[in-house]
C-alpha cells in the first residue's frame, strides 16, 4: 500500500473515531462537556487495552489502574457537579472488598485451575483453539455459565452468602463494581464451569474468558451512562440493565442476571426493563463499611440461623433455600414478598 493510501485509510478511521465520539458523548449523562470527553475518552482506552491486553491469562491484575483511574474521573466529576453518589466510607470499603478478592484469588485459582487441569484429562472432544468458532463457543459457554451461575447464586443461600457482597452497596457508581466476593471461589462458584475443561475447553481459556467477563462487567457499573442504542441494548448488558440487577424495589429483585449478554435473562424470563430509578442495596443492608465484616456477616447469620433451627434438615433447609426464607415464617424470600403484594392489591 502506497503512502497516499494509508493517509487516507488513517483520516478515515480517525473520521469514523471522531464521528463515534461525538455520538457516545451524548450517553454520558455529565453536564460539562469535559467531564464527559473524560470518562469518555477513559472508557475507550480501557476498550482498546481489552482488545490488545487480551491474550495475556493474568489479564485481570494490569485491568485494575484502570478501574481506579475511571473511578477517579467518575468521582471527582461527579462530586464537582453535586450529584455525589460516592460516600468516601462506601468508597474505601468497596476498593478494600476488590483488593481482597485479589488477595483470596492469588491462593484459589491455583486450586481451581488444579481441579480444572484434572478434569480436562477425561475431556470428551479435542477443542482446536486455532479455529474461529472455538473463540465464539468459548464466550458463549462462559457467559451461559455465568447466567446460572448468577442467578442461582441469587436463589441459593449457600451462594448468596458470597455473592451479597457485590449488592452491599447503597450506592451505584465505578467503585461498587470492585465490591467482590472473598468467598465465592473457596465455596465452589467455579462448579458453574467444570462442564467446560470436561467438553475439551483448556483450564486457561475458561479462566481467560471469566475475567473478560469481569473486566466487561466494569463498565456498567454507572448512572453515567443512560441509555446505550437500542441495537445494543437488545443485545448486551448494559449500564440500564445492570442498574436493574442491583435496585431492591419488589419489582426489580432477582431480576437481569446477565454477565455480557443479557439475551439469556431475556431467554429464560428474568429480564426487567429499567423504569424508575432503582433503590441501591439489599432489601435488609448490611449496616457496615468494614469490609471483613461484609464479606462474612452473612455467613455467620446463615450457620447461626441453621444452628439455631433445632433440626439438622431444618438447618440444611437454610443453605438450600433462597435468601430471606424461615421455617418459623419470620422473614420473607422475594417470591413471598411478591404474593403478599399481589394479595394486598387484590382484596
Ligand atoms: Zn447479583
Ligand atoms: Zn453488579
């Protein structure tokens, strides 16, 4: 290709960029247009590193300057213009949640990439990862794992007690992304997975896709960001859709368990649109900022309500159930809550 070629291919990407930019300016819900052109202009670096730092298996760790960088811009923009959804405690102990889930990581995915390693050995298909459609398998068999996985960590006490970590925050911005379990790996989150070494996918790409998964997850991490294009709200999963997921009005529990594409929850009925603003948080929040004590008090309440129960399948009925459920009637699950809503409004 002759120089005048290549001038001209790289105005017309730099066009296409420009014209690209202008359009996402307009998603950033900021006032001033520097504020936007900030976050904007953050969000696409940490885009374009997705793309080139993606062939590297520790992806996650060189992710994180990132994080804290976009999380700055979005804090100080917003505090700047008074809109303020950081509280520097709930801050703190987000940022403590993240780097503790990194800590707990270090030992457990050794363990799991071991258990993993085990089972690819009496894998049922040779995978070649050389051929396209190995790449599209791989993200879809991840994303469908994480759907379950998520869901049902939604819908299982023994899971939630790890997961409730990600909805402890009242507040929804950048840095509650980083509120991540020290539990879920330890407690066999990864038994979502083991169906994929065991059809043939090596343990270091199922491990690879699950922290694009994460690293994707970041972002819609805002109130931001609005409304994406229709194309792609229909498609993935989005700032609105995840906003959803973590409101604790009747209506939105339980609801958008999705981790890249939301057709899953639009697939098997757990999708809900975003109406009003959701409220933040849990229908009982946690009531702290350390982060050990969010990560364990709800362990500790799970094994004293099973202790206390009396009976040991009383006490297996606690890990089983989904969060809030009793056997005296005491608390109420989300489906309990939703009937006695719906009785009240009938009579
Ligand atoms: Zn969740
Ligand atoms: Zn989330």
């Amino acid at each position: 290709m002759g120089i005048l070629e290549q001038e001209i291919e790289i105005k017309f990407f730099y066009a296409i960029l420009m014209k690209s930019n202008i359009f996402a300016l307009h998603l950033i819900r900021f006032k001033k247009p520097k504020a936007r052109l900030c976050l904007q202009w953050g969000f696409i670096i940490y885009f374009v590193f997705l793309g080139i730092g993606s062939m590297t298996p520790n992806l996650l760790y060189y992710a994180i300057p990132f994080f804290v960088l976009l999380l700055s811009i979005e804090a100080w923009f917003t505090y700047k213009e008074n809109r303020n959804p950081y509280d520097k405690k709930d801050t703190f102990s987000s940022l403590g949640l993240g780097i503790g889930n990194v800590l707990t990581g270090f030992l457990t995915k050794a363990l799991i990439f071991g258990v993993f390693a085990f089972i690819f050995k009496f894998r049922l298909f040779n995978l070649d990862i050389s051929k396209w459609w190995f790449w599209i398998l791989l993200f879809l068999s991840d994303d469908f794992s994480y759907y379950w996985f998520h869901r049902i960590s939604h819908h299982v006490n023994y899971f939630w007690a790890s997961h409730v970590v990600h909805h402890s925050s009242e507040h929804y911005n950048l840095a509650a992304a980083l509120r991540q379990t020290w539990t879920g790996n330890a407690t066999g989150a990864f038994l979502f997975w083991v169906w994929m070494p065991l059809m043939g996918f090596p343990p270091i790409w199922v491990l690879f896709m699950q922290q694009i998964s994460l690293i994707y997850q970041f972002w819609i991490h805002t109130e931001t960001i609005g409304k994406m294009p229709s194309w792609f709200e229909a498609v993935f999963n989005t700032p609105s859709h995840h906003r959803v997921h973590h409101g604790s009005d009747l209506k939105y529990l339980d609801k958008n368990h999705a981790g890249i594409l939301i057709i899953w929850d639009r697939l098997f009925g757990s999708f809900q649109k975003e109406e009003e603003r959701p409220h933040y948080g849990l229908t009982r929040n946690i009531g702290s900022f350390n982060p050990a004590i969010v990560a364990f008090k709800t362990w500790g309440e799970l094994f004293r309500k099973a202790f206390r129960s009396g009976s040991l399948w009383t006490g297996i009925r606690y890990f089983l159930h989904p969060p809030g459920w009793s056997h005296d009637g005491s608390t109420k699950t989300t489906r309990q809550m939703i009937e006695e809503y719906n009785n009240s409004n009938i009579h």
